[in-house]
C-alpha cells in the first residue's frame, strides 16, 4: 500500500513537472482593459535579421534610422522606457503614427508617402530586404507576429516579426502595405483585452489621388524601390478586429508553441543517460575499488610488517601540496561559484514563471543584478581557497578577485559595443546604460566581493586530513591517454554531450531572434550538467591519482572547463552550417559573443570540477591511516 502511494506521488510530481516544462509561466504585466473606440498604442521596435533558414547578419537597426525613410509620428518618435535587461538586448521602442481604436476596422489607410528616397538609402533597403531583415512592432504588450502552422500537429502559432520585404526573380520587393489583424477577448463586464496580433505585410505599387488619398486595387502590382534617387513610398495600412476565446492570461501560448517537444525529450534523456553512465562509474569506484583500496591499505597499516604503500595512496603526501598559480586558480574558481549561484537562482526564478517573456528583458534584468550580488560568494570561495593552499598576498587575492573576471567580461562587452556603434546598428548599448552598469558594479558587485573575501580569510584555515612532504614525489612517466591535453579534452567532451542538443535551441533563440521556451528543460540539463562535470572530473582525477600523479588542481578545472572550449568549436561548426554572414562587422561580433559566453561556460564548469574533485580527495584521504 505503501509503495503504491509513493507511486502514485512519483507519478503526479512527473506529471507536474511536465506541465511546467512545456508552457508555465505568469504574465509579468498587468492587464488593461479597453472599450469600443478606446486608443490602442501601437509601438515600434528594431528591425532584426529574421531568415528563418540561414541568418546573413546579426546586426539591428533603429526603426527610425535615417537611411530606412518609414513614417514618423507628429511631432517626431517618442521613446519608450525599457529595462536594463531589454536595452542591453538592443530593445529601442518608440511611438508609430498609426490610429489604432478597439473593434474600429480600416481598410487602405494611409500612413504616409515619403519624400524621394537617395539612391545610397534605396540600395540600402534594398540589401536589408535581401538580407532577410523583419520588422518588430508592440501593441499592448504583444510583439506583432507572422502566422504559421505546425507541420506534424496541424496547430497555428505564431512567429515574431515580419518580413521587410522578399525576394522574387532577384528582384527585392518592399513590403509597404501592412493587413493588421488584432484578436481581442471580451470580459463579462463589457472591456476587452488584446490577445494577439498578426501582421500579413505586401507589397503594393500604389499612387496618391488628387486628394493625396492612396489608390487602392486588390490587384495592384508589387512595388520595387528603384535605385535612381526618385522613388518614394506609399505606406498604408488596414486593421480588422477579431473575437477570440483566448483568455488574456494564455495569450502568449500561441508564440510559446513548441514545434517538436520530442526532441527536446530526447536532449534531456540523452543527458540523463550519460548521467547514469557516468554515475554508475563514479559508484562502481566508490562502493568497490575505493573501499577495497581502503579497507587493504587500513589492514596493511595494522599489521606488524608494515608493507611499501601502492595505488592513489602512494601520494598521500603530496595529494595537497598547493598548485602553481594559486592566485588565479582561486580567482577563477570563485568567480565561478558565482556563476553557478546566479544561473540556479535565476533558472529557478524563471521555472516558476516569474521571468514572463511580457516582461520584456526580465530575464536579463534579473541575470546582470543577481550576478551583482552574488559578489560575495565569489570573494569568499576565492579567499577560502587562497588560504588553504597558504596563500599570503591577501590584498591581492581580494582585488583580483572583484575585478578580474568581471573585468574581462565587461572589457569584452564594450569593445564589442564599438563594433555595433561603428556599423550603427541599435544594438549598441548607450553610453548612459554603460555607466549604470559600472555603477551597479561599483556600488554593488565590488563592495560584496570584498566583504566576502573578509569573511573567507577571517575564518580559520581548511586543514587537509594529511600531511604535504618537504621533498615533492617524482611523477612516473603516464600513459598517452593520462597526459594533460588529451586526458582534459577526453574529460571535456562528457559534460558538452549532455548539454548540446539544448544548446542548439538556444543557439537558434539568439541569433533567430526567437524565444526560447524550453526553461524547464533548460533547468533539468543545467542540473545535469553540474552532475556530468563532478562525476567527469572525479574519475579522471581517479585515474590520474592510481598513476602517481598528483597534479589535480588545474587539471580538475580545465577537464570540466573543456565543455567551454567545445562549445567555442560548436559555434563554429554553427557559424559554418547555419548562418551565412559576409561582412566583417557581422562575423566579428558573432565570435566575439560566442568567445565570451565559452569563456563564463568554461569558469562556471571549471569551478564545478575542482570543488567536486577537492571534496572527494579530502573524503578519501580522511578515511585511511597515515604515519
């Protein structure tokens, strides 16, 4: 009876579970209710790349900027507060000159007609349309999407953006005419709330009458902007409002719709399997080898005629003789305990819904202020380790440890923000962001690091459960497979294996300009992740100690930290494969992003190697007699 409620729970908990990795979350924002001819603001956003087959560019640019000549509101574009995480995502929303009023449809509005358009900015839509360039509008809340249908269920949802244009007989087309179709829910008090918003852009060659009224033809012919310096462009739009039963509350399903939830099952099963694998490993050492080991080494000690020692003890006196650049070591290792401690919580938050895609970069607002705070864990992990491989330059220890990893990942930040600035694309962060970020890291993140470096090195010293000899022990030569680049890429490869399938998602999310859904997901292959790379870093270090070598400090960070290096070549085979950039702008940028997120992969993996590794060594060590 027993054993079938717990089964029942089992089962329940799963079933949960499943839910919320497929589509939990909370709406972020509050509702607003409208009334029949209430306006609705409709606000614009960058243009992005949106191919949904090979990207060309990863560069944004402002909706108002100047070569691309759209409409502007009277008294010019108002810009819209945004978040710290949506401006450093390159959000730039602005208002539009376009009447939207609940359930009042237009047909064939005008927008505007532009002045003749330069020949240098025609070539340049021109390119932006060849490049596959979408167009990313707001109404209440809602980013205006593309409708699409989900090959294998039959399902509509929805893609965010639309095209700026398209490509026919190597002809680009600009999208000028914009068929607007806002789907609202009516409550049982008589408001109503906007529950979708799509977007069927065309191209249209549309003249003015003499009334400066557009001339409108179902049959009109798609407009090509020429390149001669005279063309000009009429905009004009329609808006039909639609009755929908989606409630407010579940409007964003539809542009969360997992196209094949399968394989996202398959990457977390893979991941489990290797989990399984590796554990099964780890076990089989503990539970038979380790206490084997111990249990003759122990016996040996009792008998009178005291035997040579042999296997991992052989080092028992130089297991935790302190390694060379202890400084960094400690450094880099603290600085990925706050890594870890950031990623879990911010996972966590976002698992129980608290990080909506409504609530525009929420999710990067939270990232950038908990890895502020999460200063202090990575002063006082530096200041322990320091100490307890008698570390004396204290002072130091704490700066390096506030500055130098934040310092690289901010140093590369900013220069890439050069490269966007340069090619003006509204991806550069502006100057006023840049210094609030400095600020929250000088009054923030700087102060806890140091306050948890005084309490790290105020605490006594970690005494290790055997004594380091004088003389170091000379390291027999070790088999090919044991030396440290093949053994730490053989090590790397384990913990990449369980994570790369999801990585290919988020990959996809980033340079797609889609959002990634899978948080649940994401949060069970993180923690599978932290499993792979102890249980890795435990059985080379297995291995190695069984061969003499003692050297385990930084060979137990960089065999974990090798996922990184493995995510850096991924991203190459990534850059080959799926995107096709051609100017030197795009492709710096992508690398120079792509080297950043290995380089925080490989500290956050890193750290998770050696504290695992030192946990494991202080447990065997302290569990046999030593004279």
């Amino acid at each position: 009876m027993l054993a079938t409620s717990r089964v029942g729970a089992i089962i329940t908990l799963v079933a949960l579970w499943t839910n919320m990795c497929l589509a939990f979350y909370l709406p972020g924002v509050a509702p607003v209710d409208y009334t029949v001819d209430d306006e609705v603001k409709l606000l614009v956003n960058s243009l992005t790349p949106m191919s949904s087959h090979q990207v060309k560019s990863v560069i944004s640019y402002d909706y108002y900027y100047d070569k691309l000549h759209f409409c502007q509101p009277e008294g010019g574009p108002q810009t819209q507060s945004g978040s710290l995480g949506s401006i450093l995502f390159g959000d730039r929303i602005f208002t539009s000159p376009f009447e939207l009023r609940m359930a009042r449809n237009e047909s064939c509005k005008l927008l505007c007609q532009t002045e003749a358009i330069p020949k240098e900015d025609a070539q340049f839509i021109n390119q932006l349309i060849v490049d596959d360039y979408g167009i990313n509008w707001v109404v209440d809340g809602l980013p205006a999407a593309r409708e699409n249908t989900d090959e294998h269920t039959g399902e509509k949802y929805y893609n965010i953006g639309f095209s700026l244009g398209y490509n026919n007989d190597a002809k680009a087309l600009l999208n000028n005419h914009y068929d607007i179709n806002i789907y609202f829910h009516d409550r049982p008090d008589g408001h109503r709330r906007v529950v979708g918003v799509v977007v069927f852009p065309s191209s249209k060659d549309r003249k003015l009458d003499k009334d400066n009224k557009p001339i409108c033809d179902k049959n009109d012919l798609a407009f090509q902007l020429k390149e001669d310096g005279k063309s000009k462009v009429v905009y004009t739009y329609s808006v039909t409002w639609l009755p929908s039963t989606t409630a407010w509350a579940t409007r964003w399903d539809n542009y969360l719709h997992i196209l094949d939830p399968s394989i996202h099952w398959f990457s977390l099963v893979n991941s489990i399997v290797i989990v399984l694998f590796l554990t099964g490993m780890v076990g089989m050492i503990l539970l038979r080898a380790l206490h084997k080991d111990i249990s003759r080494y122990n016996s040996v000690e009792a008998q009178e005629d005291v035997q040579e020692d042999y296997g991992w003890k052989l080092v028992h006196g130089d297991v935790f003789r302190p390694p060379t650049q202890a400084m960094m070591l400690s450094v880099l290792v603290g600085s990925g305990a706050q890594l870890i401690a950031m990623t879990a919580l911010t996972l966590v938050f976002a698992v129980l819904g608290f990080l909506s895609p409504s609530n525009r970069g929420s999710l990067a607002t939270v990232m950038v202020i908990f890895f502020m705070i999460f200063g202090c864990i990575s002063g006082f992990v530096s200041a322990r380790i320091y100490k307890m491989n008698g570390g004396e330059a204290w002072k130091a220890n704490v700066v390096l440890t506030a500055v130098f990893f934040p310092g690289v990942i901010l140093g590369g930040l900013f220069a890439l923000n050069f490269f966007l600035i340069a090619s003006d694309s509204s991806g550069a962060v502006p100057f006023g962001t840049m210094m609030a970020v400095l600020g929250l890291y000088t009054i923030i993140s700087f102060p806890l690091s140091v306050a948890g470096s005084y309490f790290g090195f105020r605490k006594p010293r970690i005494e290790q459960p055997v004594r380091t000899n004088q003389i170091p022990r000379q390291i027999p030569d070790q088999p090919f497979y044991l030396r440290p680049i093949p053994s730490i890429f053989m090590g790397g490869i384990l913990p990449f294996g369980a994570i790369f399938i999801e990585l290919y998602f988020i990959m996809n999310s980033i340079w797609f300009h889609r959002i990634y859904y899978g948080i649940g997901f994401l949060f069970l292959v993180f923690g599978v992740l932290l499993l792979t790379c102890s249980q890795v870093t435990i059985l080379m270090c297995y291995f190695h100690l069984c061969n003499e070598d003692y050297h385990w400090s930084w060979r137990a960070f960089l065999t974990a930290g090798a996922c990184g290096a493995y995510v850096f070549l991924y991203s190459i085979l990534y850059y080959l494969t799926k995107l096709n950039i051609n100017s030197f702008t795009s492709t710096v940028l992508y690398f120079g992003y792509s080297a950043i997120i290995s380089i925080v992969l490989t500290v956050l993996t890193g750290a998770v190697g050696y504290l695992a590794c030192l946990f494991f060594l202080r447990k065997i060590f302290n569990s046999i007699k030593v004279d």
